[in-house]
C-alpha cells in the first residue's frame, strides 16, 4: 500500500453530505421506502459526472433526499468514518448544510442528533476525532442564513464552526458579512468556500469582511500576487481539493494544479477531499494523486500532513496525542 494513503493527517474540507456513495443511496431509500430514479448503483454511478460546479450540485442535493431520520445521518457518518480512517485520516472537521435538510421538512434537531451520534460512533470505532462545521447555502437569500444562525444557537456546543458553500460565482462573500460577525460573537470559528470557481477577489473579501480563519478552496489565488503575499503573511491555511477541481473541471486535470507554486510561496496548504463519494475519491487518494501527477517530495507531502492539524480547530488535549 502506498505510504501516502495512509500518513496520518486531518480532513479540514469535507462535506458530509458529499460522502453519501451509490450503494447507501439505495440503501437508504430501501429503508424509507422511497424510489431512486435510477436504475441500479451502476447507472448512479455513471451519473456522477460533472461540467462545473452547478451540474454537480444538482445531483448532489438530489440524492441526499434519502436522508430522512436520525439514524440515516448517523449511518452516513459512520460509513465515512471506516473509509476515512483507512486513509490516514485522524481527525476532521466535517462540513454539513443545515439549509439543504430543513428546506425539505427534515428538522434541523434530527440532522444534529444523527450527525452528533455518527460522530459518536465513529470515535468509538477508530481513532479519529471529528467536529462539525455548518454551512450557509450562499444560493439561498441572505435572512435563510440569518434565521439558520439563529436556530443553529440551540446547538452551539455542538458545532466548530460556520462556513459558507454551494454556487459561488454571483454570490459574493461580502453578502454574509452580517451573518459572520454575528457568528462570530456566538463564539465560532469562521471559514468559507472562495476562489474554486470565483474570482481572487472574492477570497479577499473572505478575509477583509468576514474574517475567516481559513480559507476553502483558492485553488485560483495565484492570479493574484498581492492576495498571495496576503495569504503568506498571515499564515492563512487554504483547504485545496485536488480531485475535486478537475471532476468540476476547474482545471483541465492534475499536471495543472498550482500545488508547487503555492508551496514555493510558502502558503499553507492542506489536501482535502470535498465529496469523496462523488469525486473518484477520499483523503489519502487525494495525497495519491497529487503524487503521482505532480513533482512533489515526501517533504512536501509530510509539511501539507503538518499543516492540515496546524490549521484545525482541534482540542489542545488531542493536538497533543496527534502530534
Ligand atoms: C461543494 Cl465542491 C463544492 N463547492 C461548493 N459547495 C459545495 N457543496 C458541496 N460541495
Ligand atoms: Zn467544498
């Protein structure tokens, strides 16, 4: 087995509802009696191929209509949880979409319950820790975000953080501004998905308005070299996808991932997986691929290792057991 797969390191960028592969969607709908308007896992499959961003997303929040009760969300971490671990994965800070559950009835008390029992679950099962960070849908109106705030202050120690996902291009950060200072005052960490499909100035306003203490994505902030001296100053940690960006065709594939230029300008980048279920793959086949398709050196790849429970909100007790 490849050493890479399995280097230990933390997932920063992981959308639970990203994990949800084929089989369990069948799975699940069986169990809920509801009807998959595919034929069978194979040509499900075969559906999980991507133009942009957009394409995706569309079966994305289709097939996780299957998730009905506590114990659906609880499986579909579990399931994700025994893959992780068996890649190296340690720890992760799981992202979830409050919006994408209550705005077709499921309520946001079952999402929590099954997604804090699944964590639950999988601590006790592997060695890996995990928290969860919840996002706005930056598609939906600005009050949605505001009113998911307030009723995600019910669940406050139980989440890390917020952030903010979906359709980008169109949809600034600067919108939310509100929303993250009013976060921010609830005592939770900040991070939002900018630069994958949107431009360097939408990474800025990331930082300058609403105050991230992470970056999602910025697979395109070379374009900018001020942004990059910005981001190198500060230490700012970039959670890049590499899979993720050429199923969506954010580059034409691997050998044009910035990786190397990012690093010789001394970021702090972490490799991460997005939607493994629906993107060819997990945490430590992300580590394999960047390997294979880029000149890049054990080195490299233990400091992006390092990096990733650098830049984690991880608890001081479990830093210490982890590095
Ligand atoms: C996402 Cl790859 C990506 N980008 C933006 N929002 C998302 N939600 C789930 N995956
Ligand atoms: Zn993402």
């Amino acid at each position: 087995m490849h050493d890479l797969l399995t280097l230990p390191k933390a997932e920063l960028h992981l959308h639970i509802e990203g994990t949800l592969e084929p089989e369990l969607v069948f799975a699940l709908a069986r169990r809920n009696r509801l009807t998959v308007p595919f034929a069978d896992v194979e040509a499900l499959r075969t559906a999980y191929r991507f133009d942009d961003l957009v394409s995706f997303l569309d079966l994305y929040y289709a097939c996780m209509d299957v998730l009905r009760t506590e114990e659906d969300f609880a499986d579909l971490v579990t399931d994700y949880a025994r893959r992780a671990a068996a890649q190296g994965v340690r720890h992760v800070e799981m992202f979830f979409d409050p919006q994408a559950h209550t705005s077709r009835g499921i309520p946001l008390d079952v999402v929590m319950a099954g997604l804090t029992e699944g964590i639950r679950r999988a601590s006790a099962l592997h060695d890996l820790s995990a928290g969860l960070i919840a996002c706005f849908l930056r598609d939906r109106p600005v009050e949605e975000a505001h009113s998911t705030l307030d009723a995600l202050a019910g669940h406050v120690d139980s989440l890390l953080g917020i952030g903010l996902d979906s359709a980008e291009v169109g949809y600034p950060p600067s919108l939310f501004t509100e929303v993250y200072r009013d976060a921010r005052q609830m005592g939770l960490r900040l991070v939002a998905h900018a630069g994958e499909e949107g431009p360097p100035s939408y990474v800025w306003e990331a930082i300058d308005e609403l105050g991230v203490d992470r970056v999602d994505h910025g697979v395109r902030v070379m374009e900018d070299s001020a942004l990059v001296q910005r981001l190198q100053s500060d230490r700012m940690p970039l959670t890049l996808c590499p899979l993720s960006n050429v199923r969506l065709r954010v580059l034409p594939d691997l050998s044009f991932h910035p990786m190397q230029a990012m690093l010789s300008a001394g970021l702090v980048v972490t490799v991460n997986s997005d939607d493994p279920a629906y993107f060819g793959g997990y945490a430590g086949d992300n580590f394999v691929a960047l390997a294979e398709d880029l000149p890049l050196g054990q080195d490299d790849f233990v400091l992006m290792a390092r990096n990733s429970f650098d830049a984690s909100f991880i608890d001081d007790d479990r830093r210490r057991e982890l590095m």
